[in-house]
C-alpha cells in the first residue's frame, strides 16, 4: 500500500504534499510539487511548469511553510 501525504495544499493546478517519513526514530518532513493537467478525459501530474505557475507555486510552497511551522515545528522540543 503506497503512503498517503501527511498533508496536502492545493492553489489552482498546483498541488503541493507535504510527506512524513521515520527515519531512526525520529521524523523527516518533505515536499513535492505537481501540476495538474488534463490529458482527454483523464488528469495526470506533471513535475514540468511554466512561467505563469511560479507565483502560484511560491504561494503554495509559502502554506506549506506555515503548515509545517504550525504543526510540526511546535510539536518538537528544544
């Protein structure tokens, strides 16, 4: 069974995932980035942008930010 995103922000076609793995007994976080597109009936992903989606995904990767400053980063312990 495929893991699931820990969390996931979508602004328009951008869709950026934010992941969680156990490495050592201790947690790492990840992001990835996705364009979404329509390929006839079916949508797909691409990891390819354009000029026009960079503030798009500036915006996306800046929730995601936060998210992980809100969620995780307060959760550790100095």
């Amino acid at each position: 069974m495929a893991s699931r995103p820990l969390h996931e922000i979508r602004r328009g076609l951008i869709v950026v995932r934010v992941w969680r793995k156990r490495t050592k007994g201790h947690f790492n976080y990840s992001v990835t980035i996705v364009r979404l597109f329509r390929n006839g009936e079916q949508w797909k992903e691409s990891t390819r942008f354009g000029r026009n989606d960079i503030p798009v995904m500036r915006l996306a990767l800046d929730k995601a930010h936060t998210w992980l400053l809100q969620n995780i980063c307060r959760t550790m312990k100095p």
